[in-house]
C-alpha cells in the first residue's frame, strides 16, 4: 500500500513535465572545429611577455660611477654621486621614440648596491654621496614613469650579491634576496619581467669576510617559492633567467637562430641547451631573449663610447624580433642619470626606420607615413581551408591575433597565394602563429612572380624554417641590407612544407 502511494505521487508531476517538453538543436561541443594545442603552450603571462616584442635594458648605479663593469662590492656608497637627479622619465621617453613597448632597469647589480632604499642592506642609496642620488628611488620613478608613458616595465635584480655577508649562506635567499625580490615587485603589479643575471657566485667582498663562494643555482634560489611570492604580487611578471619563464638567447650580439624554437628541456639548463635555436622536441615551454648593447663598450656608461648607428640597430631587430625572440637593448644613463643626446637621436631614427619599413607603431609619428602593408589588398588564395566557421584567409588580414588561417587536421603541407591587379614592390614578408595553440611550421619556402606566370624562390640562402609568434624575412635573403630595391611582383606565394601538426597563421603581412 506505502509503495503505490508512492508510485503514484511521482506520477503526477513527471506527467506535467512531459507535457511541456520541447525539441531543441544539439549544440556540439566545438561547432567551430578548433584545432587542438600542438604542445607545449605558453602561459597567458608569457604570450603577453611575447607582445612586448622590443624593449629597453638600462644599466645604471654604482658601475656607472666606477667604470667597472662587475663591481666587487666593497665600493663605498658615497661613490654614487648624480651629478643630476636622474630622470627615468627621459630614458622612457626616448626608447618610445624607438618603438620600444617598454623597458626594465638594473636597480641591483653583483655589486649588492640598490637603488631604492630597501630595508634588507645598507649598501644602498641611502648612503648616497649627494642628494641628487639619495633622493632619487630609481625603481619607482621609473615605475611611474612608464605607467605615465604607457610603457610596460620590470627590474634586474642580480641575485649574486657581492657586497653580503648572507651570500653563500642559508640565510641570504630568506633574508635578502627574496625580501628584495618582494619590494620590487610592490612598485606596481603589471611589471612584466624581473630580470635574474645568470652570473652566480665567485669571490667577493662579502661583509668583509672575502673569499669565493660558491652555490647551486639550480637549488639554491628557491625557485618554486620565488616564482610563486612575485606572481603574487605581480601575476604577469615573467622570471627571466633564475625563474625559468624565458631563455636566454646567449650570444649578446643581437642576433637569434634563423631557425628558433621557443621550446627547450628544461633539464639541460636554463637555455635549454640550445640557446639560440631552441629545440623543436623540447618538452616545456621557454621563448628566447636576446640581450644586446646599443654602444660600443660595456653594459654600463662608460666615457667616449659611441652609439651604434640605427640601420645596424634595425638589423639587430631583423634578426631577434623578426626570428621568434624578443631583444632587449642596453641604453645605459651616464652619470648625470640620463640617456645622452647621441642616445636618444639614434633610437629617435631607429623608430622611424620601424615604422616607414615595417609600420611598428611610433609614438610621436604620424600613421600615414607608416609602411603600407601590401597583404591588405591583395587577393589572398590558400591550397586549403579548415572545415569550420573561422578559418579562411581572412584571418591573416583581420589584425586580430586570437583569428587564424588553419587547415584540417590530418594536412601539413599547404601553399598561400597573394595576387594583386597592378604589380607591387615587394621588401619584407611577416608571418606570425597563434602561439596559444603551440608553435607548428617546421618547413617553408617563398615565390613570386612578375608575371603572374613564371614563379622564382626568393631567399633561397635562408633558414625558411620556423615561424613562432613572429617572423620577418627580408625577400633579398640579407639582414645586413635588407630595404634594397625590392621585387617588383603581381603575386607571392608561401608554401609550407612541414609542420608539427596542422599548419596555422594568425598574421600575413607583406611590406
């Protein structure tokens, strides 16, 4: 009896539900068809290190008032002595000239001296030899200065420190190096990149004690903890060098691998053992960075050294930014703590080089005298297209970097053809991936023809390998004289012969 009850209790309202039902489409899943990740794959943090593309290095502090280069850190404090208050504000301001996206000072070097007044040493500004020097916190004003400039920025902090007695010891990383690590990155939570020099140990100063010490860099900085405090505190900051977020390209020339990886093994070092190629089997990922000095001496100022010329500085961003690496280039502030007036006149032709070449985006320059990228009207024809809603060669011309070019996923091989009604002057051809999905072309070449008939391989003495997050190929096959007279054409095509899994592009551009 209870259990008929029951029975026909539920009846009643399951009846009026079906009453009411209605028929609906199915809605699958992924209706678009996306391709899946070819990993390893980037961190949101690092895509966004890898938009940043060209930034500045500004060594400056104690070196820049001894002429060393690696101070032994027993200098005396009163030694650094601006003969100005230092301006951060002009060093943003002329590497934005440039078309730099930002920049990351030097606050601490294997000196140990700091320039901001932190409570973990008294080896700092605070014992300035003027006011000019002790009232001039380096890493906020320069903080400020690039949140009022619209410029993204980050601090090297040296992790040697020859100046402490902790060094070496087990109370340097707990009591110095992270607390400094943590001030740091309190000047503002959208720094990009903290900078850890791989140079680590050897004689010193070291509270007077002296001798040589000797650590394991790979244990002792606490690496897991100190990733995790400065993401903390600042959640896109990528940790170059001891924090494994991004590799160093290692020849400090300016120059990347024809044929970059941005991938590596993380058990062959921080480089991964393949510096400036990366390595296509490598199991995690770890984009290069390529440091380079924009004058002729050292890393610091040092007096009569000159400014390399813009055109060989153009070239060094051929070769880094135009082959799936970011450059960092060293502007360093001479003693009155400003970028001197060689300095900034060579990056002010620098940026517009960039911009009438290769329409980077200039601060201060006009936007109809930037190249015109020719891709945009051209019609653009691809071998094949995803079966999907967003996949056709729109997307190599829609400036939107999340919209790709993509073929199904069994086909590795596919050719792009761009055909214009009137020839055009052909200089340079950029090609870019959608990263978020994992680097794939292993395998390209590139044609073209004047008559729309007879096709010619362009720059056959080139790598035409990898793509990454950005390549730019000057079509003469020279980064040394790259602008030349160019190719007169009605059509280029790019065939990609080999590719770790279904080939995708998310840019297509053509100067």
């Amino acid at each position: 009896m209870k259990l008929k009850t029951l029975l026909v209790g539920l009846t009643i309202p399951l009846v009026g539900y079906a009453q009411s039902f209605e028929m609906k489409n199915q809605t699958l899943a992924d209706q678009d068809n996306r391709p899946a990740p070819c990993h390893p794959v980037p961190h949101a943090r690092q895509i966004l290190w890898n938009e940043t593309e060209f930034y500045a290095f500004f060594h400056y502090g104690m070196n820049t008032f001894t002429g060393q280069e690696w101070g032994f850190g027993n200098e005396n404090e009163a030694t650094y002595a601006p003969t100005q208050k230092p301006n951060p504000e002009q060093w943003v301001k002329a590497v934005k000239a440039a078309g730099m996206k930002g920049g990351i000072a030097v606050v601490k070097h294997h000196d140990g001296f700091c320039l901001w007044p932190t409570a973990t040493t008294t080896h700092s500004i605070a014992r300035a030899g003027n006011a000019n020097g002790r009232e001039a916190n380096i890493p906020e004003l320069f903080a400020a200065a690039s949140q009022k400039h619209d410029m993204k920025y980050g601090f090297y902090i040296s992790p040697w420190d020859r100046n402490s007695a902790h060094y070496g010891k087990d109370t340097y990383v707990s009591e110095v190096f992270l607390k400094q690590c943590e001030e740091l990155a309190k000047y503002g939570n959208e720094q990009f990149e903290m900078w850890f020099d791989g140079a680590n140990g050897g004689d010193g100063y070291y509270g007077g004690e002296g001798g040589s010490r000797s650590i394991d860099n790979s244990i002792y900085y606490d690496t897991p903890n100190l990733r995790a405090r400065v993401h903390d505190l600042a959640p896109n900051c990528v940790l170059w060098g001891v924090g494994g977020e991004a590799r160093w390209i290692g020849n400090e020339s300016g120059f990347a691998g024809e044929t970059c990886w941005a991938m590596t093994d993380y058990n062959k070092g921080a480089s991964g053992g393949r510096a400036e190629n990366g390595d296509e089997n490598g199991w995690f990922w770890n984009p290069g960075e390529s440091d380079a000095k924009a004058t002729n001496n050292g890393w610091f100022w040092h007096q009569g050294e000159s400014m390399k010329s813009a055109e060989r500085l153009f070239q060094m961003y051929l070769e880094t930014v135009g082959r799936n690496a970011t450059l960092i280039l060293n502007c360093p502030p001479d003693r009155r703590g400003l970028l001197p007036d060689n300095t900034v006149d060579e990056l002010k032709k620098l940026g517009k080089m960039l911009h009438e070449r290769l329409a980077v985006p200039v601060f201060g320059m006009d936007e109809t005298t930037a190249a015109t990228d020719l891709a945009k009207s051209a019609t653009i024809e691809a071998t094949e297209v995803r079966t999907g809603n967003s996949y056709a060669t729109d997307m190599l011309t829609d400036d939107n970097k999340d919209t790709y070019w993509a073929t199904n996923d069994a086909t590795r091989e596919a050719s792009i053809t761009l055909t214009w009604d009137e020839p055009q002057t052909l200089r340079y051809l950029q090609l870019m991936e959608p990263i978020q999905l994992g680097q794939r072309i292993k395998k390209f070449t590139i044609e073209y023809s004047a008559d729309g008939t007879t096709w010619k391989r362009l720059c056959p003495v080139m790598e035409t390998t990898t793509v990454g997050y950005k390549r730019i190929i000057p079509l003469n096959g020279s980064t040394s004289d790259s602008y030349g007279e160019g190719y007169r054409a009605t059509k280029l095509r790019i065939n990609i012969l080999d590719s770790r899994a279904c080939p995708l592009l998310s840019n297509l551009s053509v100067y």
